[in-house]
C-alpha cells in the first residue's frame, strides 16, 4: 500500500505517503511521476498492474504494441531483455528521480501499429 495511515491524536489521522521503487529502473518514484501500467494490456482484459515511472511507461508505449505486450513482453523481466529498453534504463539511471521529458514514438513503432 502507497498510502499509511499514522496518527496523533484518537480523533485525527495523517496519512503520509511511502515512496517506491520503479521496477524497471529502479530509481524512487515521486508522486507526482507514477503511473500505472498493465502487464498485460487492459484492451486484452489484463488485470495486473505495476506503479512505474510515467517516463518508463511512455517508454515501454513507444517501444512496443499492444499485441507484442501480450504475446511476450508481459513481465518487467522480459521487458528489460529488450536492446532499446536496456539502453533506455542504463540512460534513465543517471537522471534524477523527479526528471521527466516526453518520449516520441519511432518510426517502427508507428509502422507496426498500421494494419
């Protein structure tokens, strides 16, 4: 749970919240930068959820479909065998947890999504 209750007093309660780690890059993640991501993508009727970085999940967007997040790529694991997201991670590491900039979806990507 992200959220703790903590109180001081019988009649008031504080809740403070706990900061984690994002799974795929590891750095802590600001509440301000979660987002939630599907393993197995809502359009296919999946029901676990990670709280990652925005940042990493735009990420794994432009990187892969939906279909490819299915099929294969439905674990952090499997998600970090990936060449692209690799050299994402180990470039991600060295910001600061709070860093954020919008990730353009390449061209493979955009080629794959057309039917």
């Amino acid at each position: 749970q992200r959220w703790i209750a903590s109180t001081n007093t019988k009649v008031t309660m504080r809740y403070t919240y706990q900061m984690i780690n994002c799974p795929l890059c590891n750095r802590e993640i600001p509440k301000a930068h979660e987002s939630k991501h599907h393993l197995k993508p809502k359009t296919f009727k999946g029901t676990e959820i990670v709280v990652i970085h925005k940042l990493c999940h735009n990420k794994i967007h432009s990187v892969f479909t939906e279909r490819e997040l299915l099929k294969y790529y439905h674990t952090i694991e499997r998600l970090l065998e990936n060449s692209d997201m690799q050299a994402f991670v180990k470039w991600v590491a060295k910001k600061e947890p709070a860093f954020y900039s919008k990730t353009k979806a390449t061209n493979d990507h955009k080629r794959k999504r057309r039917r």
